[in-house]
C-alpha cells in the first residue's frame, strides 16, 4: 500500500515536470515561417520603420501584416535573385497571401488595440523585444495578464485595473 | 531499494513525463495562420468598423438600420437612431437580417431543373445562360402574340423596384404584375380608402393618445409597424406626460394583449359589432363630437343587443363608451380581430367609425392621415390578386411566371389548389435566393442578393404623418453568385430586346435608382433646402440612410357612403359547431411571421414571448378545455378542419377563450433550408379559400376546428419551467388605492 502511493507520488511528479518541459521548452516561441524573413536586416540593417509595413498600428486594433504587394513594392528590384524573395514573388504572381505563422497570440477575451498602446507613446519594443536584432521573429513577452498589469501599474493607466478595459 | 524497484520507478517517471509532455503539446493552441492582404482595399482598416445607413426589408415597415461592417463582412445591424420610423430601434426580424446574407442554404448560382417538377433536383448553369434561356421563353411568347400569359408574381414591392417590375411587365405587352403576401392588411386600407379617401393606412399617434382600444391590433410584435408603435406605446406609457390607458379586444391575448391594462375576450367574429356598438352608446349619452352621418346606421347597434352576440356584458360596453369619448385624446385601431375575417372592410370601417363619433380623426393622438406628399409611395391595387392568378392558370392563360419574394405555396390554404394550377403554367421563373415552397416548383432560378447587398429605396406606408423616403444601399459587395434585382429586370429587358429594351434603357439599377431619386429631388422643393445641387444632397441622403421633411397635419372628410360596406353581421366560420366545437386564430409569431423568419436560426432559437416555446409549432388551447378534453401540456393534438388537418402539441394558455384554439404561423416547411424544413405544422393548410373580393385580404380567422388525442411525436421545447409562483413572491402586487397612499407618504 505504501508503495502504491510512493508510485502514485513519483508518476505525479513526473508528470508535471514533462509538462512544464513542453512548455517551456518546445514551445513555439519562434516558429518556422513560410519565408525566412529577417527582421534585422528590415529593421536593423536597413532602419525601417515598423510602421512603414505595420500599417494600421496606429488607426486600429490590429497592426496589420504587411500586405504581399508591400513586399513586392520593394522586391520587384532589390535582391530578385534571392531565393526567399524569388518564394515571395511567386506567391504575388499566383496571387495568394502568404500564411505566416502567429506568433503573438492573445486569447478572444482579450480585446488589445494596438492604436491605443501606440498613441500612448509605448515603444513596439516594449511588448515585442529588440525585433532590430532579430533574424527569425521570437516571442518575448509571456502576454499573461499579470505581464500587462505590472506595465499598466508602472504606468499608472487610467482604468488599468478595470475588468471591463481588456475584457469586453 | 531493490534493483527491481529502482526500475519500477524509472518506468513509472518515465511514462508520467511522457504523458504530462503530451497534455502539454496538445492543451496549447494549434499555430493559428496570418493571412495578409494581397492588395489591401483602400476603404478598409482591418480591426476598424464601418457603418452604413440602409434599411430593413424583412417586412413592410421600413425600419432605418446602420450596419456595421468590419473587412467587408456585415457584422450587426442595428436601428438607425435619425430615422422616424423606428428611432433607433429593430425588431428581432431585423436583427437577423444579417443571417439571410450569410444563410448556408442561400441558392448561390443560376439553377436549372433536373429532375420532375418539385423534385429539388437542379443543375448549375451561368448567368449568361440563364438570362438567355428566360429571354428566349419571353421572345417565343411574345412571337405568338401571347404577352399577355406572361405574369409577374412578387411580394409587396414599393418604390423604383416596384416601379422598375412594372415598366418591365408593360413594355413586354402583359398586364400582369401582382403583389402577394399574407398581413397585407389591405382590408384596412380598403376600409380607409371608402371612409377618408386614402388607400392607405393612416400614422396611429400611439404616442399621443390617452385611452387605446385595440381590435386585436398585435402591435408591439408584428402589426404593420411594431418599432414605430412601440416606441410610441413606451411613450404613451411612461412619456412625460400623464400614463395612457390600453384596451385589447381579441379572443387570444397576443404580446401587446399581455401588456394591456384590460383585456376584452369578444366572441371571436363579432368585434365589429363590438365597435359599432360602441359607437352608439357614445351617440346615445351624447357623447358624440361628430356622429352626423351615423345616427341612423349605429341606431341598429344597440349595447343591450349586441352584448349578448359578442359575449360582453352591457356595462362593459357602456363604460368602454364613455371613457373613450371622454378620454382626450382616444384612439381606436382595426387590428387583426376585426380585420382578418371574411367581412375584414366592414370591420375596420365599423373602428373608423368609432374613431369619427368620438372625433379622433385628423387629430394629436388620434388617427393622422399620411399624405402621398412625394408622390411615390406604395400604391396598392386591390385588382392584384392571387385568386386572379389561381384562376388564369387554371384557365391555361398563364404560360410564363416569374416569381420573387412572394411564397404563396406556403401561405395559401391547401384548399385553393394552387399547386395543382401551377403544375399547368408551363414556364417557371424564380429571383428568389432561397429554396422557398414556391421556388422548388421553378424551372429556372436567377437568385437576387439579400438586401444588405442590394440597392433599392422605400417610402414607408404607413409613415408618420411626415414625407420619408429611405435608400437602400449595399454595405457588402456579394458573397455569391447573385445579382441585384434591378440589374436581372434590366439585363433581362436588354435580352429580350425590341421594346422591351428601348423602354429600359438604364445600364444598370444603380443607375436608374439614382437617375429616379433625382425626379424626385426635383419634384420636391424641400429636399432641395440646404443641398448644394442633387449629388451632395444624395451624398448626405446615402449617409443618414434617406431623407425626410417635417411632419404635417392632414385632415380628412369621412365619407357616408362607407356605411355600404358594413355587413353588421359577424363574421362567418367554416364548420358546423357540433362537429367543429373550436374557433381556430392563426396568428403571425412574433419571429417568424408569414414563415418568412423560419430559415433563420436566431430566430428559431428565440423565445416565444408569450409561450417561451422555440423551434416548433404549438397549439394554445385553455387549460379548463384541456381538462375536459383529457389533455396536459405537451400532449400531440390534431386540429381538424373541414378543409384538413395538422398535429401540434398542446400549450395550455390562460389567456385564450374555452372555445378558441389558436396557432401560430411560420413553421411547416417542406423547403426553405436546413433550419426550417420538417419542424412543426402550417396553420394556413387546413383554413378555407376566402379572399375579401374587394381586397383580395385573405381571411385568416375564418374556421373552425376539433381536436382530438394524435399519436405522440414532437416534443414542446420552452424555455419557461412553470407559470405559477409557488410562493415565492416573484410578482409583487399592491392595490391602485394602497399605491394611492404609498405616493402620498413618499412625496
Ligand atoms: S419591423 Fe422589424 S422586420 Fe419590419 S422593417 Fe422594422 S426591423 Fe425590419
């Protein structure tokens, strides 16, 4: 019988482990995309502004992912023999959007609007990291509610303790 | 520890870890995709809403909506607050408006049939096609000299759409347009054409009006304009100034019954008389602003005689007298319960009548006439009639039918054989973009939009005493295969060609809505103020969702010779009452209405708000004929007629005469989509083939019914457990005069 509960002990904790192993570890904080984008060499290298392919950042909810005809905008000249770039332009001309994977993802009762974080004067860097210097995009930033509260404390937002200003 | 052991617990860990691992993967969401745009459109931020004004076309009362659109897809459609129609508010019909647009079951190509007639077996084709095969059948007909067998059978139609059908159907050479639908109420608007002159129905000011006696009028749910008159009944309640006082005389207490503060049972058919006599003892106390033409007529109407005929005890009928004249003001409308009988005129002219002895017409709360002021509203023609087409068919003088919007397949009485008469039309032609009763019997579909896609306008009937003329706009481009309406009558006329598309001579109906409302503007000097020419005033028009002017008073003269058209006998039902004990009231469901709401899951899954009851049909009956027929709640019923029968379990509902059994309308289907079909029973099957021969009304309330024990079936699902309290308090009450005091103490 003691046994029996020593087993049941051990397989538990085991258990728990194997879990948080997963979730820590294999989780997929930055997934394989369907183009090897490089944000450092867009952001980084190059300086471009977030907003310039981020569009909406400002006016929305959403950022906005960049539209396939703002890729091509630039990439129907510079570095057509790339192969990557070559992938993209094969996308525009079958006319299909490209299936990025998500990386930043909240769950539906959250409502996040970018357009007020932006307007507020937040940096993007706050909530995404030196994206400058990444060259595969990597989830920084845990999005649990208390990570949004202890910048909403720091911060002293108007109503950033209200239930009803994320969840509506 | 023993080596054995050692190895059990590695095993044990191991197989935990694993197995913690996998919850792990498998609780963590699937990687969700971001799907850019290609191109992005230049209107549209993805995550930021957009709202267009347009209106509701669900039913005939032209609620203003805003519909809100995010990334091109209609989200919400709310009431538009500036419209006078509805002010802001919509009624569950129109809240779901947005469920037609993206109904599974939409038909979403051209479709040609397959199979036999009714089979529902048909073959996608392309529009060019389509069009090509009805013009070619048009082009035959009118070879042979045959335009006149060609028919246009639509729903109530108003406006240019209206006007657009017409032109068609003429230029072709037929005089063959008719409008049908059931709760046209054209009764009423016969009755106010013979009395004020109008073939329309007149502004009730429910708003203003301090004593309402409803004839059954069920207008907080489906009666001609329920958001306008709800709105105005909040008022008149709860308005600023004192509480007016509602009276509903009908034999099953509908919604606006149950908010009533009396409630007056007559014997079903005998309402008119109710009315008159009324009328007479308003007359006979000297009590009358305006009796000079009636004297004689109401003097027939005596309360001491009629009490007993409409089951009213004479001193009801003396105190609902004096209190209506007394009342300033008072209004009394002609609803349901004395109009949808086979002498529906003679009733409503008896509550005009009423309304002129007790001086209510032309008056602040009282019945205020609308005026045609723009010149396009509704014209409704008492000759289009669907026993006019029965008949034609039958006759072999119907050789191609077009059909759109109008279902009569199902709300038709079995008995006027219309099925059999349109087995005889060789050529079927549906616009409809639903697989309707009627539409399963086409030969082609050309599927419409749904108005949320579509242009259009409408000048409300009835309106508010004021000119409104509301546009219709598109808020999403398509979602499938169809096309506007406009564009298939324009498309079709240039396809048959010859006059007909040198009379039709738009590109598209876009255009020639536009090209319509700049007649108007320059008809109407109004809509001209403050306008910087008709582009800015139609860019302001398509904004606000319409235009409308100021409100007017209109008066009108009551004309004697209305009285010709009383019947002064009640009506009529079909059955002999030892065989038929039960008058059976169909009744349009808040939800449904005419079936038309039936496809729609929102609101199937809505509540009855007098039974609570959801998906199904229900038969009201009485809870004391219950008990003396041997049924509880829940028990399957047939209801027999002598024209057939349907089966309904039983709802016991205190609110009903013992010697009435109502149903309501809407379920029934055969077709119409996966939410509709096979679920509950259609009322309108087994009631008689009346039409009013001056209205072409269909009478609703006009047989009667026995039921007997049917084999078990369907289930009775609602929502309410139980109507009693058991105690707990849940309605608290106190007496007028103990409120009395408890005001007193407060202030
Ligand atoms: S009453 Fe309801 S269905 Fe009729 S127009 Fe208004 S919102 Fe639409």
């Amino acid at each position: 019988m003691k046994k029996l509960i020593l087993y049941a002990v051990v397989g538990g904790i085991a258990f728990v482990i194997g879990y948080f192993v997963n979730d820590q570890f294999f989780s997929d904080r930055a997934p394989v995309q369907p183009i090897n984008f490089s944000h450092k060499i867009h952001a980084g290298d190059n300086q471009i502004p977030c907003q310039y392919c981020h569009i909406y950042a400002e006016r929305s909810r959403v950022s906005g992912v960049p539209n396939v005809k703002r890729c091509m905008g630039c990439h129907q000249i510079i570095k057509t023999d790339s192969p990557e770039i070559q992938k993209v332009a094969s996308y525009w001309d079958k006319k299909e959007p490209i299936p990025w994977v998500k990386v930043y993802n909240l769950p539906d009762h959250v409502y996040f609007p970018h357009k007020r974080h932006v307007r507020a004067g937040v940096d993007c860097k706050n909530c995404h990291g030196d994206v400058a210097s990444m060259a595969r995009i990597e989830k920084v930033s845990s999005l649990q509610m208390g990570w949004c509260l202890s910048c909403h404390t720091k911060r002293e937002v108007k109503n950033g303790h209200d239930c009803w200003t994320c969840h509506k | 520890m023993k080596r054995r052991d050692f190895l059990k617990f590695i095993g044990i860990g191991g197989v935990g870890a694993g197995a913690g691992f996998v919850l792990g993967k498998v609780s963590k969401p699937p990687g969700a995709k971001l799907i850019p745009y290609l191109i992005p459109p230049e209107d549209i931020i993805p995550g930021v809403a957009t709202w267009y004004a347009s209106v509701c076309t669900l039913c005939g009362a032209g609620c203003g909506t805003l519909v809100r659109v995010m990334e091109g897809r209609a989200k919400k459609v709310e009431g538009n607050p500036g419209h006078p129609i509805n002010r802001g508010g919509l009624c569950a019909l129109g809240q779901s408006s947005v469920q037609a647009l993206y109904n599974p079951d939409r038909i979403t190509k051209p479709l040609k049939r397959k199979g036999p007639r009714g089979s529902g077996e048909y073959a996608e084709i392309t529009w060019d096609e389509a069009l090509k095969t009805l013009a070619a059948n048009l082009i035959e007909l009118k070879s042979k000299n045959e335009s006149e067998k060609f028919h246009l059978l639509t729903s109530p139609l108003g406006g240019t759409i209206d006007r657009l059908a017409g032109e068609f159907v003429s230029a072709f050479g037929s005089s063959n347009y008719s409008h049908y639908g059931l709760f046209q109420r054209k009764n009423l608007a016969f009755a106010n054409l013979s009395t004020m002159g109008t073939a329309s129905i007149p502004h009730y000011d429910i708003e203003n009006t301090k004593y309402l006696l409803s004839f059954g009028a069920d207008f907080s749910s489906t009666w001609v304009s329920p958001v306008n008159y709800s709105n105005g009944y909040g008022k008149m309640r709860q308005g600023t100034g004192e509480r007016g006082k509602l009276v509903q005389v009908e034999p099953r207490l509908s919604l606006t019954g149950a908010n009533a503060d009396e409630w007056v049972p007559a014997k079903p058919g005998t309402e008119a008389l109710l009315a008159l006599a009324i009328a007479n003892t308003i007359v006979e106390k000297g009590l009358a602003r305006d009796a000079s033409a009636w004297r004689g007529v109401l003097s027939r109407y005596k309360a001491k005689d009629m009490a007993s005929i409409c089951d009213v005890p004479v001193e009801r009928i003396e105190a609902m007298a004096v209190e209506f004249a007394r009342t300033r003001p008072s209004l009394a409308i002609a609803g349901d319960s004395v109009s949808s009988y086979e002498n529906g005129i003679s009733g409503a002219i008896a509550v005009n009548i009423l309304n002129q002895v007790a001086g209510n017409i032309g008056v602040i709360g009282g019945v205020m006439p609308n005026g045609d002021d723009l010149g396009n509203g509704k014209k409704i023609d008492f000759g289009r009639k669907i026993s006019t087409l029965i008949s034609a068919a039958n006759a072999d003088k119907i050789k191609t039918l077009i059909v759109y919007g109008a279902n009569p397949v199902f709300t038709t009485p079995k008995a006027a054989r219309l099925e059999e008469a349109l087995s005889k039309v060789p050529f079927i032609a549906s616009f409809s973009s639903f697989m309707d009763e009627t539409t399963a019997h086409a030969d082609i579909i050309l599927p419409a939009h749904t108005s949320l896609e579509d242009w259009g306008d409408d000048f409300p009937d009835p309106g508010v005493a004021a000119p409104v003329a509301s546009i219709i706009q598109p808020v999403v481009s398509p979602v499938f295969e169809t096309k506007s309406l406009g564009d298939i009558f324009i498309e079709l006329a240039r396809a048959v060609g010859g006059n007909v598309a040198g009379k039709i001579t738009a590109p598209n109906f876009a255009e020639y809505l536009k090209a319509s409302w700049k007649g108007l503007y320059s008809r109407n000097r109004e809509m001209a103020a403050g306008t910087l020419g008709f582009e800015d005033f139609w860019n302001k028009a398509l904004q606000r969702g319409g235009w409308w002017g100021p409100s007017r008073k209109m008066t009108a003269t009551v004309s004697a010779r209305a009285g010709e058209h009383l019947t002064g006998a009640p009506a009529r039902f079909e059955g002999e009452e030892a065989q038929y004990p039960f008058y059976l009231i169909p009744y349009a469901q808040t939800a449904y209405m005419d079936g038309r709401g039936a496809n729609l899951p929102w609101l199937q899954e809505l509540p009855d708000p007098m039974t609570s009851v959801v998906w199904g049909t229900w038969v009201e009956i009485n809870p004391k004929t219950a008990a003396s027929l041997g049924l509880k709640e829940g028990d399957m019923v047939n209801i027999e007629s002598p024209f057939g029968k349907i089966s309904a379990p039983v709802y016991l509902y205190p609110g009903i005469r013992p010697d009435t059994v109502a149903v309501p309308i809407g379920q029934g289907h055969s077709h119409y989509g996966r939410y509709a079909k096979g679920r509950g029973a259609n009322p309108i099957e087994i009631l008689p083939y009346k039409e009013d021969p001056l209205s072409g009304e269909a009478a609703l309330n006009s047989t009667r019914v026995r039921i007997t024990r049917g084999a078990t079936g369907e289930r009775l699902v609602k929502m309410e457990g139980s109507t009693k309290e058991f105690g707990r308090g849940i309605v608290q009450t106190v007496s007028p005069s103990e409120f009395k005091r408890m005001k007193k103490e407060v202030v």
